[in-house]
C-alpha cells in the first residue's frame, strides 16, 4: 500500500514536472515566434494606416505579446506615437491557422504613451481605418465599422488631438475602452492639466457610445471638468478665474449635445466683478447656450442669460442685477445707494474689445453729505473707460440732469450740469 501511494506521489509530480517544462518551453517557443507574430499582425491587419516598429518582443501561449519602444510612422515619416512599454493579445488560433481579422486582436495595454491623434469632421480617427463601405440597393455608398471586439487600457500617457479647428494636449491620461463594433464602446477616461482649446487640471469622461444605431449615438456620458480656464476661453482677465464643469453628453457622434451646469468662485470681465458664480448651459454644434445663471456682483444680485462661440470666441451676455452696491461698483466709498441694473456685454472675441452697455436706477442715497431720491441714466464701457449719459439726479423732487460724465482710469471727468424744472426747462449750473 505504501509503495503505491509513493509511486502515485512520484508519478503526480512528473507529471507536473513535464507539464510545467513543456509550458516554459512553449512559453520560450512563442517568445521566439513573437517578432513572426508581431509581423503577421501588423503587415496583414488593415487597421492602422502608416508603419509600425518595435525594439524587443517577447510572447507566452495564450497570445500575449508584450513589447518596448514601439513607434507608429503614418506614410511620410511622422510619428504618431511613441510607446515605451505595452501589450496586446490576439487569438491564438487565429495565428495558427494564419486567419487574421479585425477581432484578431482581443486586448491591447499602453503604458507612458505619447500620440497623436487627428480626427475627421465625423470624428473617427484618420490614421485608423475602422470602417468598410457597404452597397446598398440604390447603388449609394454607406459606412459601417469593422467588427471589433478589443478592450483598450492607457496608463499615465499623453494624447495631442486635432478635430476640427480645436485642439487638446491631454497629460496623464489613463482610460479603460471596451470597443465592441456590433454593440457599444464603454469609456472609463481620466486625465490631468489639459491645455489647448480650453485650459484645466483635470477632465474625466465615464459612459458609452451606441453603435448600433446608423449613426453612432452618445449614451449620456458623464463629464467632469476641473477647474476649467475662464480666460483660454477669452472671457475674463485672471488666471485665477476656474470654473468645475458637471454635464451629460448625448446626440450623435459627429455632432454631440452637452448639457450640465458651470460654477464658479469668481469672474472679472471689466468693469463688472462676478461671485459665486452658477448656471446651467447647453452646447451644440460650436455654440454654448446659457439659458440660466445666477452670481454677485458689486454685493448685489444677478440674473444672466447668453451664448458664446468656441470657435471665434465671440460672446453675448443679457443680465439684470438687483440691489448693488454703488459705492462698489464706482468704487468711490462717498456714494452711498442700490442700483438697480439692465446690462448687455458683447465680445467679437477680443477681450480688449468688449463692450458693455445698459441702463440702470437707484434708490434713495447719499454722496458725501449730500442726499438724493434717485439716480438713474444709462452706461457704456469699452477700451477701459466709463460713459455715462443722460444721467437724472432727484434730490426732494428737483431734478440734476448731467448729459455726459466720463470715468477713465478710475477718475471722474465732469461735462455740462443742469437743473431741470418741472417743465422740462434746463438752466445750467456748471
């Protein structure tokens, strides 16, 4: 009986012995064969346009190859990307029997990348070819993807990408893509400062794509922005000026629809300060639409509404304020009243060219010692200086009309004064 179980024993693990040889010889066999496979891959596959070369390979037998300093030339030499460590895996049998396709490849993991990427107006990748031209009945030319089924990692990479006259450098990038053609892509997407178009220390992007419809469909994709530059925009005059972006992504894939909500600790466009900052917001096709925001100005209330283009960085704001502070707002501590206010702020995009303008009226107050029932008139900002015409004082039922009075670099420059009856006559003061 002993002896049985002992040769059973010694039998158990030759086998185990011959097993785990023939595995680490298989293992050295395919790291072998991993430049074959590699090469098998990237010459037959129809996917990536351009040249791909690698520094060492090594594989096991369940089709993963891992590599060093891979780099990605398109046609004319420039480089796309630089992958200092990575993965994939392929179906082994698909190599085997040398029946390579686009669901080939089942996994592919990039580590420290550098790429670049430059999407078409219907935003697919032009230095991949994901699509294949499908004949309809009417003889008219249709586009469908490839059947895919890969899942995506990125680690702590950087991404440049060009689409459509907006451009995005995106640091320490690290996402999860689940691609599967006949189904949905899921994104996990994170990364830290972005600079190009817009400015931001972080964006995370969580969601899918729907691609089984005709048209790629966004399937409400979460986005995040942190501490998003107002002044890459072109909008206020501060580096310190950020705003925390919260919004749902949906529409179609060449044309998506964002809406979400913005806020903000504080904006400077001149001569106006803004705090706490909140309002929501929808994007369409270039355009930010700003049905409802609400902030503080000069201690005072407001209420917005605007629009602004990304691409030429124009923008109209409409806002009514309610109870502001005079002395704030002229930053004169002698005034002492709250104003009421009916402003318009246009940009062409040129910070140095906005334009602000509107009309605004007050409650009782003072200036200095002397007090007043009113104060109303209208106002117009541009290039630094202040303009404020048609301006009515009350003071106990008379009426100080100053057609033109002018702020420029903070100080007052005074026109005509006049006192004004009852009957509409002006007898000059000053």
């Amino acid at each position: 009986m002993f002896r049985n179980r002992r040769k059973l024993i010694l039998s158990i693990i030759g086998i185990a012995i011959t097993i785990t040889t023939i595995f680490y010889w298989l293992c050295y066999l395919a790291s072998v064969q991993a430049a074959i496979i590699f090469n098998e891959v990237a010459v037959k596959q129809r996917v990536i346009k351009g040249t791909l070369t690698v520094e060492t390979l090594n594989a096991n037998v369940f089709g993963t190859v891992r590599f060093n300093n891979l780099v990605w030339k398109d046609d004319t030499g420039k480089i796309l990307a630089i992958i200092p460590q990575g993965s994939f895996k392929v179906r082994p049998w698909d190599v085997i029997t040398k029946r390579l396709s686009t669901e080939t490849l089942t996994y592919i993991e990039l580590k420290d990348a550098i790429v670049n990427i430059n999407f078409d107006n219907k935003m697919y990748w032009q230095h991949l070819d994901v699509l294949k031209p499908v004949k309809t009945k009417n003889s008219l030319d249709h586009q469908q993807l490839k059947e895919f089924n890969v899942k995506v990692v990125l680690v702590n990479s950087d991404i440049e990408t060009h689409a459509d006259r907006r451009d995005f450098k995106l640091n320490d990038v690290n996402a999860t893509i689940n691609f599967n053609s006949k189904k949905k892509m899921n994104l996990e997407f994170q990364c830290g400062n972005v600079s190009g178009t817009f400015d931001a220390d972080a964006v995370r992007l969580n969601g899918a794509v729907d691609l089984t419809k005709n048209i790629a469909v966004y399937d409400n994709i979460s986005l995040n922005i942190t501490n998003c530059n107002m002044s890459a925009f072109g909008i206020g005059n501060g580096e310190n000026e950020k705003g925390n972006v919260q919004a749902v992504i949906n529409g179609d894939l060449p044309t998506p629809v964002i809406t979400g909500t913005l806020n903000m600790k504080r904006l400077k466009i001149t001569p106006m300060h803004f705090s706490d900052v909140k309002g929501k917001f929808k994007y369409e096709n270039g355009v930010i639409d700003v049905p409802d925001l609400d902030a503080r100005v000069f201690a005072g209330k407001v209420k917005a509404v605007g629009n602004y283009n990304i691409d030429d960085r124009s923008y109209s704001v409409d806002l009514v304020g309610t109870e502001l502070h005079g002395d704030i707002g002229l930053n004169d501590p002698q005034l002492h009243c709250l104003v009421n206010l009916d402003a318009h702020l246009r940009s062409d995009g040129n910070p140095k060219n906005l334009l602000v303008y509107g009309d605004f009226k007050s409650g009782e107050g003072s200036y200095g010692l002397i007090d007043f029932d009113s104060l109303q008139g209208t106002i117009t900002s541009q290039h630094g200086i202040m303009d404020f015409r048609d301006v009515y004082i009350t003071i106990d039922g008379d009426k100080i009309f100053a057609p033109y009075l002018r702020i420029v670099n903070g100080k007052l420059k005074l026109g005509a004064i006049y006192y004004e009856s009852d009957g509409g006559i002006r007898k000059k003061l000053m």
